[in-house]
C-alpha cells in the first residue's frame, strides 16, 4: 500500500523468486482483481517483461506512457493493449535480487515519471529488502510458490465522521445540544446551549426545520422505541442525517436526537435509481457495490443478490474471455470502454465502463442487434461471437507468436507454451511429443502425475489413443468431460476421472510435427471462438518446434566445429600446471572466436588466450588462423612483443576490418619468471601463495587488426610456488545490467577460494561462481596456470 501511494498508482504488487529456478511469481496483489490477473502470476526472468528486466538487470523499470511501453514491451502490450504506466524496481535481500515491486499507475502521456515518485518506490523497495533480509536471517526462505494474497486498498480519506447529540421535549420546545451539534448547524461550536427549537433550527432551511418538527411529533407519539429518521440540508448545503428516538420512560415525547455528517461518502442513490438506463457500480476487486432499478430489471437480479458479489459470479456473462479484457481495460487506464455485449444469445446490451481510482461505474442500456449490420453480417456474429469477442481471442495467438519468436530451443518453445497457453485458457496440464521415426516421443510435460504420461512415450503412429489420432488426421479432438474421453477410447488409461482435455495436431507447413496435449482441472466446454484460437496457436507452436529441432542439430554442428579448433590436451609440464574451459554463448547456434592455447617453446612455457570479434564461421575461421599463427611464431623462437606484433600485422593482411584481443605470457617453469605482452584484452588475475589475488597491471597495445605500427609492451612478472595465474576472455566477467568491475571482482573472489583444490576443480568452482546467465550472449574462456610447489 506504501508503494502504491509513493508511485501515484491504483494496484500493485510485489513478485518473489520461487523454488523453480528463474521463474518469480506474484505473492502479493493490491487493487486488482485475482482471476483477471492470473495470466501475469508467473513471471520467467529471461522474458521480455518491465518485471522481470528489473529482476535481471537490477536497476528499476519507469514506464510512464503507453508509448513506452510499446516501444520496449511489445509483448506485454500485445496481452494488456490499453494505456497504462508501470512502475517495477527490483528489491534486493543484501546484493542479491529477491523479487520486484510493482505498481500499475494511470498513463502520463508525454510525460516521464518524477523523480520524487522514484525516490518514493525505492525507498519503499528497500524497506522491504531490509524486512526479507531480516526474515532471511531468522531462517525463513524467501520464495513463493503459492497464489498471490489480495490485498484491499484503502480508499482515499474523506471528511471524518461527525456526529452531534441534543435531547428535545417536543411538548414545551426546550432542546439541549452539544457543542458538535451547534457546529453542524453552523451555530458555532461554543454557542450556548439552546433552549428552544427555533435556536436549533436556526441553520436549517424553512422546509428542512418544518420537517423535522414533523418527525419529532410522529416520534413522540410513538410508544415502541423506535428510531425515525430525516435527510436535512445544513447551511453549508451538506446532507445531514436526522435520528431521533423516544426516550425509554420518559412519557409525554421525550426525544433523544443525533445529527450526522456522513464526510465523503458515496453519493445519495437516489437520482441514479430514476435513471432509465442500468446503472451498476463495482469497487477494484470487482465486488459489486451498487445497482439501480434498471440494472436489476436487466440483469435479472434484485439488488440484494447482487450487492458484495464478485461481477462474473452474480452476471455470469461477464465471465466471456472479451468482456474480461474490457474489464481490465477499465481497471488499468483511465478512459471509458464501450463495447456492445450479449446477455443472452438472442439479447445485446451498449455497455459503458467509466473507470475511477475506486471502482468503476457500469451503464447498460438494451441495444437490440448490433448496429445497422447486414443480416448475413449479424448471423456471422452470431455463430463466432462479437466483434469484441473475437478481438479478444486474437490477441491469444498475437502474445504467443511474440514470445515464440524468441524461443530457439525446443525446451524454450515449451516453456513459452506453458507460461503464454495455459494460463490464458486455464489449462493446468500440458504435454508436448515430437515425432521422430513414426513414433511419439514426450519432450515436455507439467502438470500430470510423475510417471503417469511414460506409458505413451515412442508409442507408434499406428496406435489408436488420442495424442496419435490428432495427428495422423490433423484433426484436434476436443473432450469437456474425461466421460467423454473414456467413451471414445475405451480402456485408454486416464490421470483423473474430473476434468477435460484437448488434443491438439503439430503440423507445421504441411509436415507432422508432433502432439500437444492441454489438461483443466474440472469439465468444461470449449466454444466455437477457443477452438479455432487453440488450433491456430498448435500451427504456431508446430512451425516454432520445426525451427528448434534445425537449431538443435545446426548446434550440434557448430558446437563440434568449435570443439575441434580447441586444444584437446593441454602439454604436461613438471613444475607448471594449466587447465582450460570453454563455455559456448546460449543465445545463438553460431560459434564465437574465443579462444586459448598452452605452447612448449624452447624460451619457457606460452600461455596464450584471444578473443576475435564477432560470431559465425568468419569469426571462428579468424580465430583457427591467429592461434595457429602464434604457435608457429612461438615456436620459430620470437619474442612476446615480436609475437604480437607480426600476429596484428598478419591479421591486417588478413581481414581488414577485423581485430581481436589478446594476452601471451612466456613463463620459465623453473624459476618463474615471465613476460607479458597485451592487446586490448582484459588484464589477468593473479591469485597468491598466501591466498590474496590482484587484477595484475600490464601494459598493453590496442586490439589486434587495427594499427599496423601499434607497438605493445612487455611487462615483467613473476609466479612464487603455489601461485595461479587466470586468464579469461570478458565473457567470464560480464554480464547484462551490472558494471564489469562487479565482474571482476567475483572472480577474484572465486579465485581466493580455491584454496588448495586440484587446479581441474578450481576451474569448475571459478566458472559455477561467476554468475553467469542461463541466456548468455557471450562465449567464455578461462586458462588457469599453476606453479607447484617444491616435492617435500
């Protein structure tokens, strides 16, 4: 609530990181509604996404304008395409990411987020870091894995409640107020007492004191103790309510009295129950909270069935997927929807949303058939649904072919599947099989039972079950019931009796593909609009799974070509250990030019690595000439400095245009003494006997390819027994959203940790700590020299 305030906004909520690795989900929602926000619950922090940006990146997200949005989320507009501003700042437990916290505002077009808006939500996230760490400390994991808990916002404060007290006997006039009385009736809060009516009365209009005097005989007359009450009109023309009861024992018409200023409550209803059109009210959690004589008539339901009821259970016609999206149009932006709706499948209603902090005001007016369409036209919408309905289910396929286009393995084509697909249709299972030799086989599944889907796994294109028959056919099957499911295949073994399922055939351009299988909890229909949106989602899903599996075999092509222009074996040295690691980019198929090498030459040991710019076969064609390169230079007998200069003269000659970074160090086991040459690369690591480590300083020429008379310079150094010398390629230490220093600094961490490790699994803890993404851009190379220490 502190952050909704402190950003200007009307809903918020907060995202923590689960026990699923990358995923975060939302444990906390204020000022929306639960079911409308459901498709948003899981957020995977590698999606384009304000939310999970500010998770990755660890820097906020101000979203000001709709055109911002648009502009850096696509994605996110295509599900929610209607104007709003958001605002996520991630919230850190120490230097680590633990969740972020967002608020949804109204859109300030053309306008940015102000700075003491910023300041305000970060100092509300860091608050909240603080309370984690402290849960944190106590034991308690930060995570969440269950459904968000709703909170309620409090509406905006109004004029306190005042209340006045008098005592009157209507039979000699004599009346006895307090002082808060006197003020409501503008007497003055220190006027005295008075004694008469007329006194009392006195703030009052001539018809308003007449009234009251009225109610006062009517109530003395009254045996029971019974209360009465008036609306009066004060002199500052606010409505003042008027209750007035007998007092017990008192015969003769003793009245006790209390006037009542009710502040900013709701306007009085009675002019909006003359309307002639309906009028229908909800708060922000979509809880009914007003409904005038029309909207009942129309609606079917008096106003006591309706009144604290959410807004798709009392009308369930709201409940429609197109509907839906209007609701959350006017809970998220401030300017009206219209939109033509059926309550019945012969009957449409011209329906109006005028969205407020608070709640949003419904009109309904009966409009007959649609517009002036023509018969044919009206009959299409009829058999598909509105114009709005279809809208609705397009934006399906629109979202899910966004993040397809994105997905490249087929393990990330079904991770979008079950984030976009499931959610959107309330599906809680989910199985994907490829085809492969005419047969089945299950790449992915969540959901279902552990074991229960193995059965099914290589089964043949000859089997008669549903998962087969969807695509030999190319049909997609369709079951409400598991009822209807056992009774079109007998015997055919079932994960529950309750709920429906969809079979869906993979055919992309013509070709089979595979199966995909969506499961729901409990029976349910599916309408004419939803089964042609999910058949052609399956086609999208189909031609995203047929580019996987080219990446995934163009992958294993270029991941043995850059295997075989690595050193498989690194030469043995008695005093002088070395390991290297190589680490392939995930964002694409195509091999990088990192690259590192351990040379026997007759002056000492060579340990080289290099970096050409760029990726693809040019790249790793530069980087297979450059190593070989500087081997032969190495070992002819030439110098570190000679090394690297004829190394960027050859590279000139070569590629103009090119250039890469490089380190060579020339070592002498015995002693260890060595030299060190440098070109643009990033300079190595020095870890100490002792366990300290520093980030070296040599000096160092520009990158390799660029300056044909670039000199580079040689730097002495020198390895005590038991030191480890790293050299790496920038990939190692840096990544998206964070200073490479941070980087660097890790590194040497990892480094003073290893200890006394074998140097094979001093590698391994250096890389599994440096904080690399699942979803790099970059190759990595890391080269680890050792000198041992003396034998005894």
């Amino acid at each position: 609530m502190s952050a909704v305030d402190a950003g200007g906004g009307y809903a918020g909520g907060v995202y923590l990181r689960s026990r699923t690795p990358d995923l975060l989900m939302m444990a906390v929602l204020a000022g929306l509604p639960g079911p409308l926000m459901r498709p948003w619950s899981r957020m995977h922090v590698n999606r384009p996404f304000p939310v999970a940006e500010a998770y990755s990146s660890g820097a906020p997200v101000y979203l000001g304008d709709a055109e911002d949005i648009m502009r850096r989320f696509p994605q996110l507009m295509a599900g929610l395409p209607f104007p709003f501003g958001c605002l996520c700042v991630p919230v850190l437990c120490g230097a680590v990411p633990a969740g972020v916290l967002v608020v949804l505002r109204y859109a300030t077009r053309g306008v940015p987020v102000a700075a003491a808006d910023r300041r305000g939500m970060e100092a509300v996230a860091q608050r909240l870091g603080e309370d984690l760490e402290a849960l944190e400390r106590d034991g308690t994991a930060v995570e969440w894995d269950g459904e968000p808990a709703l909170l309620r916002l409090p509406a905006p404060q109004g004029r306190p409640l005042r209340i006045g007290r008098f005592e009157w006997d209507v039979g000699s006039g004599a009346v006895t107020a307090d002082g808060e009385a006197h003020a409501l009736l503008g007497l003055g809060r220190t006027a005295p007492p008075a004694r008469t009516m007329e006194a009392l009365t006195a703030g009052l209009r001539p018809e308003d004191a007449f009234g009251l005097l009225t109610l006062g005989r009517q109530a003395a007359r009254q045996a029971e103790p019974r209360v009465h009450r008036m609306l009066l009109w004060g002199p500052d023309g606010r409505p003042l309510l008027a209750e007035l009861t007998p007092v017990p024992g008192e015969p003769g018409g003793r009245l006790g009295g209390v006037l009542l200023d009710q502040g900013a409550e709701p306007a009085v209803p009675e002019s909006a129950d003359r309307v002639t059109r309906g009028i229908l009210s909800f708060d922000r959690a979509c809880r009914i909270t007003y409904a005038n004589p029309r909207a009942e008539g129309i609606l079917g339901h008096s106003r006591a069935e309706l009144a604290g009821r959410i807004l798709w259970e009392a009308v369930p016609w709201f409940a429609n997927p197109a509907y839906e999206d209007h609701l959350r149009a006017a809970l998220f932006s401030d300017d009206p929807v219209y939109f033509l709706a059926r309550n019945t499948p012969t009957n449409w209603l011209s329906v109006a949303l005028f969205p407020g902090r608070d709640g949003v005001t419904v009109t309904l007016n009966p409009s007959g058939r649609p517009g002036d369409a023509p018969e044919t036209a009206t009959a299409a919408a009829g058999a598909f649904g509105s114009s709005d309905e279809r809208t609705a289910v397009l934006y399906r396929p629109v979202a899910l072919a966004i993040a397809l286009t994105e997905a490249v393995t087929a393990r990330q084509v079904s991770a979008v599947v079950t984030e976009e697909l499931l959610p959107a249709f309330g599906g809680r299972q989910l199985a994907i099989y490829l085809q492969h030799e005419r047969r089945l086989h299950l790449a992915w599944e969540t959901g279902f039972p552990s074991g229960f889907l193995d059965r099914f796994d290589g089964v043949g294109l000859d089997a008669r079950i549903p998962g087969v028959e969807t695509l030999t056919t190319g049909r997609p099957l369709f079951f409400e019931s598991m009822e209807q499911l056992a009774d079109a295949y007998p015997g055919i073994p079932m994960d529950t009796d309750v709920g429906a399922r969809a079979f869906l055939p993979l055919i992309a351009s013509g070709r089979p593909v595979g199966s995909c299988i969506l499961g729901f909890d409990q029976p349910r229909g599916f309408s004419p609009e939803e089964r042609t949106a999910l058949t052609a989602l399956a086609g999208l899903i189909a031609q995203a799974l047929q580019r996987a599996q080219r990446y995934d075999t163009e992958s294993a092509l270029a991941r043995g070509l850059q295997d075989a222009l690595l050193p498989h074996q690194l030469p043995s040295v008695e005093q002088i250990g070395t390991i290297g690691r190589y680490l392939s980019g995930t964002q694409d198929i195509e091999v990088g030019g990192d690259w590192y090498d351990v040379i026997e030459t007759g002056s000492g040991l060579a340990l080289v690595i290099g970096d050409v710019q760029g990726h693809g076969v040019a790249a790793a064609a530069t980087m297979g000439q450059l190593r070989s390169a500087v081997r032969a230079f190495a070992l002819i007998g030439h110098g570190p400095q000679e090394i690297m200069s004829a190394t960027n003269q050859l590279l000139i000659g070569l590629d103009p245009g090119q250039f890469a970074s490089c380190c060579y160090v020339l070592l002498d086991p015995v002693t260890g003494d060595a030299t060190a040459v440098r070109a643009g690369h990033p300079q190595p690591v020095l870890r100490h006997p002792d366990g300290s480590t520093e980030v070296l300083d040599l000096a160092g020429g520009v990158v390799l390819g660029v300056d044909p008379g670039a000199s580079y310079p040689v730097t002495a150094l020198r390895l005590e027994p038991g030191a480890v010398l790293a050299l790496f390629t920038d990939g190692l230490v840096e990544k998206a959203g964070t200073d490479i220093d941070e980087g660097i600094e890790r590194l040497r961490s990892s480094l003073a940790d290893v200890g006394h490790l074998p140097l094979p699994d001093a590698a391994d803890r250096v890389i599994a700590r440096a904080g690399l993404d699942d979803d790099r851009p970059d190759d990595i190379a890391l080269l680890l020299a050792a000198r041992r220490r003396p034998a005894g």
